[in-house]
C-alpha cells in the first residue's frame, strides 16, 4: 500500500476512534462502574455545597420542567422552575406556587418573596388555620449544606444501594438510569426511612431526569440546565422594586411550612 494511502487509512481510523471515546452512549456504557458514574454525578455538587473543598465551583443554577409532584394539580405538569444556589447562605428558587409563578430568594439572614401580596396571603391563611408553629425570634437560618460531614462527603456514593436500571433517551439524548437508596444504617441515622431516587444521567454526567419518592410521595423533574460556577452575579439576590415581602429567618421558616402545607 502507498504510503500517502496507509497514512490516509491511519488519518480515518484516528477519526473513528476519536467518534468512539466522544460518543455520549459509549462514555456512559453499561460496563462503566455504577458507582463511578454516581461519584462523576455527585462531586460537582458535593463541590458547591461542601464547607472545605478543593472545587473552585461553590454555586450552581439548574433549570427543571416539573414533570409531576403529589398534592400538584396535573395541569402545572410541564411548567418551569429555577434554582440558583451559592454557598453558603444565597438561594433563589423561581417557580409555579399559588397558581402564578413566586420567586422566593435567600440572601444570608434576610429573605425575600414576590408577589408579596400573594405570598403574605399564603402565610396569613397558613396562620388563621393554626398550621404555622410559634416564632423564635432569635433563630437564625442555618448554612446550606448536606447532612454529612466532609469527611463522609468524599464516601458519599459508597453510602448509597446503587442498581442499573439500563439505558434510556431523554429528549433524544442516551442517558444511563440508575436507581438510588441510602444504606440502611445511613437511613436509620439520618431518619430519612422510605427515601429512594431514579436518575437519568448524561453523557457529561450532568442530571438529565430525577424522580425522587417517599411513600405517599413523588417529584418527578427534568434538567434542561445545570451549571456550576465560582459564584453568581450580585443582581440573582437582588429583590425588584415593587410588590415584594420581606422575612427574617423565623418568618422565613413558616413560609416553608405553609407551602408544606
């Protein structure tokens, strides 16, 4: 073979070989440990939320499309929510609650929610039907972080029951499903009993579907965004100029046990 031809047929099996190692259905192969694929999932979030970390990443902005949720009606099915997270105290959750979309955002110890008219509606009828426990004015909103020491964090999938659940296609994208569950002993020390997850991973190891149950309850999300990033800009926590509800931290937490309802 001439050698311009041989080293035209090693140019084109380069390329195939390169098609391969970048394919999204070939990085996420079934052969691929269970565990280091939950492990390549979690660690950027582990990331953002860990108190020491070497991760220049601590904030993170995800955007969902409710699939289903108990106690929702059917037809908010489809409807967009946003999450923007930065550690250790910054939090903007924009989404469907009350039949119109609510932005409710904490920035350190002051937090702010909008429509105001609407969500003080919330809180003031959560209050008449006596739903709402007393106010400790001297309690303040903890940091957010996960339930676990650092040092347990780098285990973290290790504490987790991981099973295949094979391969599926989200929006035409080949995902790897698995299905989650803490440890028994993790559950029973935590006393999260009855907590189980299905995720859809893709190729980049980025969530592309989460259903996540307890009995008697189900939330079913799909990512159309997930993004990591030193920190957000300082306009993401900042309250517009009209119809807006300001809460200290005890406020703060019985507008999470009306929407709990």
């Amino acid at each position: 073979m001439p050698l311009v031809q041989r080293q035209s047929v090693k140019f084109l099996r380069g390329l195939l070989a390169a098609a391969v190692v970048a394919s999204p259905w070939n990085s996420l192969r079934a052969e691929e440990n269970r565990y280091d694929v939950v492990s390549k999932l979690l660690t950027p979030f582990i990331g953002v939320l860990a108190k020491t970390t070497k991760s220049p990443n601590r904030a993170l902005r995800l955007t969902g499309r409710l699939e289903r949720l108990t106690g929702v009606p059917a037809e908010l099915a489809g409807a967009t929510a946003e999450v923007a997270l930065q550690f250790p105290n910054r939090l903007r959750v924009h989404g469907p609650l009350l039949g119109e979309t609510v932005t409710i955002c904490r920035d350190r110890q002051q937090v702010w929610a909008t429509p105001g008219a609407r969500v003080q509606a919330l809180l003031d009828l959560a209050t008449a039907q006596k739903k709402l426990g007393k106010i400790d004015a001297a309690a303040r909103l903890e940091p957010l972080q996960l339930p676990l020491p650092d040092q347990q964090l780098v285990f973290l999938p290790a504490l987790l029951v991981v099973k295949d659940a094979g391969t599926e296609a989200v929006d035409g994208e080949p995902c790897r499903v698995l299905d989650l569950a803490l440890l028994p002993e993790l559950e029973k020390s935590l006393k999260e009993n009855g907590w189980s997850a299905r995720v859809w991973v893709r190729a980049d190891y980025r969530p592309a579907r989460l259903v996540l149950r307890r009995t008697g309850w189900e939330l079913a999300v799909k990512f159309d965004r997930v993004e990591f990033s030193p920190r957000l800009p300082d306009e993401t926590w900042t309250p517009p100029a009209e119809d807006v509800l300001m809460l200290d931290g005890p406020r703060f937490r019985q507008l999470l046990q009306a929407i709990g309802g």
